[in-house]
C-alpha cells in the first residue's frame, strides 16, 4: 500500500492531479509510472523471481511445438504412427501434474519444482538421441511424465504468496511471460529446425535447468507440511464435485488447444507452408498475447471468472473457424492471432478459479486435478485431431471450434457454483 493510500495521509480524496496533468509532479513520468505500477506493482519478490524462470524455461521450450515435424520429417514416422507416439506423450502429461501435485504437498513447492525442471531437461536429450521407434515412444512417455511435473508447484506458488484480489494478474503475468518467451522460441526454433533438430532438444534441457536451479537459489519455501495432520490425498479432491465438472470443462478446451501443436503443423505442411512458417505463424500467438495481456490483465478482477473463461472459449472458437478456410501463411497467422485473444482470457481466470477453490494445504493436489484435465486433453487431441485431419482439415477445425461453444455453455452453467466458493475454498461441496 502506497502512502496515499494510508487514511489520514496524502491529499484530500478528489484533489489528486491526474497523472501527466501539468500540475502532476513529473508529469509524464508519473504517469508512466502509474501505468506501470496498476499492472506489475505490489506483486512479491518470489513471484518475480518464477516469472523471470518462466520466462528463461519459455524461450527454451522449442521441442514439444515442433515434434510432429521431428518425428514425420526426421525420423521419417507416418502421420499415424506419429499421432500415437504423441498420444504417448499425452498419456505421461495424465500422470504428469497429478504426481507433481502429490510432491509439491508433500516435499514442497522448491523440490517439486526443481526437481521436475531437471527430470524434464534429462528427458529431453535422451528423446533427441533416440532411434528406434520403441525407444523415441518410450521417452515420448517419459517426456510427457516430465514436462509438467513443475506446474502445479509454479501454480501453488503464486497461490501462496499472492492475495486473491490479485492472482488473476499475476497469473495473466505468468502467461505474459510464457508468450514472450515462446514467440522467439517459435521463430528461434523454426529457424534451427533447418539447420538441425538436435539443437532444439539441447537448448529446451539448458533451458529447464536454469529454470530449476533459478527456483531452488533464489525463491524461498512458501508451504512446509504439517506433520501432525495429513495433508488430504486425492480423494479428497475427487469428492469435490465442482472442480471435478470444471476440470472437465478444461478437458474440451485442451482438446481443442492441444492442435495447436499436434495437428496445425501438419495441416501447414499439406498446404505446402514450411517449418518456418509454422513458426512465424505461432509467433504470432506468442505477439498477440504480449501486446493483449499487459492492456486487459489487471481489469479482469472486476469480472466474473466464469465470465470470462466462456467468452474466452467462444473468441477461441472464431479463430478455430478460421483455421477451416485457411491455405496460406497469412490466414493461418490472422487465425491464431483471434484463438490467442481467447487463450489470453482462459489462461488468467483457470488457475486463479483453481485457486479460489482449493483449500490452502491442498493446493497442489487440486492442481495435479487441473494438469491431469489438461493432459486428458492433450492425449486425446493427436489421435482424435490426426484422423480428423485424415477426413479434411475443415473437419477438424469446425470440430474444434463446436468443442470450444460447448465447454462456454458448460462453463457459464458451473459459475454459480463457483461464485459460491469464491473467497471461501474451505467450503468443498461434495
């Protein structure tokens, strides 16, 4: 709280000048700094320090995008075989954040974390040394174990040290700085996968051990487990019946999410688009949600989450349409441009409904709930978005677009009930 905001100090209410006013002191200074400060002030330190890891982790996260095009162009795998090797991975992300869910309560937020990081970058080198196709599907699995794993102790950080007025901020910051890393990643990896694959699975590693490391040095231990009372266990979780319907809302938009990566390349490809424009077209993604999220993230707290999440969902859809009538670069990138315009708003209110909903020393599990719906999403997006595209690609797309309108539908009739849990995550409804 700033020292105007103290009762008793400071001008007299209404009195202020308007910042950038010429009887502002500093003038457009402080009017920049008023700008800034209403979108990343007040935040703590710790938060900082996981954005700015976030952030490395992101501009080094360059395989998962472009491993349908590794597997086809590369290793030289059929559209199908490739559709179930990253179902593999899809069935690892399942087991993925629930496990990590269970460490975080456990052990921790730091050691999940890092740990996580750090199993996630081995992991990938060994996926970029593999030749067999038993072997690339084996840590195709592993791959899927490990890439989430650090998500629900991420999201149970800023839970714990971020006031609730403030998490759907800090969460849309969160996403600022996976955009802003992911759209060099795009073009960065588009431009290596030219010049060799082999280069993205050792950049993604680096980039997951500094992440880890940044997080064990730098951020601190916000829950230590209470060893005189158990900390739940997911039946716990399961017997809450409103973040069981709403990780099912999540189910159909990851679905839809996921083809993003597992079908857009390989409907560019049949366009006759190259890796690169896939990655310039993805870059936009990441453009978009830097130039969207900084405008609209600290108004979002004035809206209802659920709100939010089903107009999200339906922007999302639009852009999904587009997709079906797209057939070159430019089309495909003013698609995504509108489907980001949704991630953005989906993105900032998911987590922070999980939040709102979880009782504080089960925050992690009820985020392995929310990674185990988005990893149901993502294993059912290859092998169900593989044969769509198989039929034609306006299939698939429309498809996505119908799955986008249904979890709105479904989400604006789960709002009461999650209004109803907003600031009282004790209060589980079974």
């Amino acid at each position: 709280m700033t020292t105007t905001d103290r009762p008793g100090t400071g001008p007299a209410p209404g009195t202020e000048p308007e910042p950038g006013s010429s009887a502002a002191p500093g003038g457009g200074r402080a009017r920049w700094r008023a700008h800034v400060a209403v979108r990343v002030g007040g935040l703590p330190g710790a938060f900082w320090v996981l954005w700015c890891g976030t952030l490395v982790n992101r501009l080094g996260a360059m395989v998962n995008p472009f491993l349908s095009l590794y597997l086809a162009e590369v290793r030289g795998v059929p559209i199908a075989t490739t559709g179930l090797i990253l179902a593999a991975v899809g069935v690892g992300s399942v087991i993925s954040q629930p496990l990590g869910g269970v460490i975080t309560d456990r052990f921790g937020r730091r050691i999940a974390l890092t740990g996580g990081m750090i199993a996630n970058g081995t992991v990938l080198l060994a996926l970029g040394h593999a030749e067999s196709l038993p072997a690339i599907a084996a840590c195709g699995f592993a791959l899927g174990v490990t890439i989430d794993l650090f998500r629900p102790a991420s999201q149970a950080l800023v839970a714990d040290a971020v006031p609730s007025a403030d998490r759907a901020r800090a969460f849309g910051l969160l996403l600022w700085s996976v955009n802003l890393g992911f759209s060099a990643a795009m073009v960065m990896g588009g431009y290596l996968a030219t010049r060799g694959f082999h280069l993205l699975f050792w950049v993604d590693a680096v980039a997951c051990a500094v992440f880890g490391l940044l997080v064990w040095f730098a951020v601190p231990e916000t829950h230590r487990p209470a060893r005189d009372r158990p900390a739940g266990t997911y039946r716990t979780v399961l017997a809450d019946k409103v973040m069981l319907a709403f990780a099912g809302v999540v189910v159909l938009y990851a679905t839809v999410f996921q083809q993003a990566f597992a079908t857009l390349p390989l409907a560019m490809s049949g366009s006759g688009l190259s890796s690169g424009a896939y990655g310039t077209v993805m870059g936009v993604n990441g453009i978009v949600v830097i130039a969207v999220q900084p405008l609209i993230g600290h108004r979002l707290a004035a809206f209802d989450k659920s709100r939010v999440l089903a107009f999200g969902f339906t922007v999302a859809a639009c852009g999904n349409a587009l997709v079906a009538i797209a057939s070159g670069t430019v089309v495909y990138g003013v698609a995504v441009a509108v489907w980001s315009l949704g991630e953005v708003l989906v993105f900032a209110v998911t987590a922070s409904i999980v939040a709102d909903l979880a009782p504080a020393h089960l925050r992690g599990r009820y985020n392995g709930l929310l990674g185990m719906a988005w990893g149901t999403g993502f294993l059912i997006a290859p092998v169900v978005g593989t044969r769509l595209l198989v039929i034609g690609a306006p299939v698939l797309w429309l498809s996505c677009a119908a799955l986008c309108v249904l979890a709105a539908v479904a989400q604006l009739a789960l709002a009461p009930a999650v209004r109803g849990r907003e600031g009282d995550p004790a209060k589980v409804v079974a």
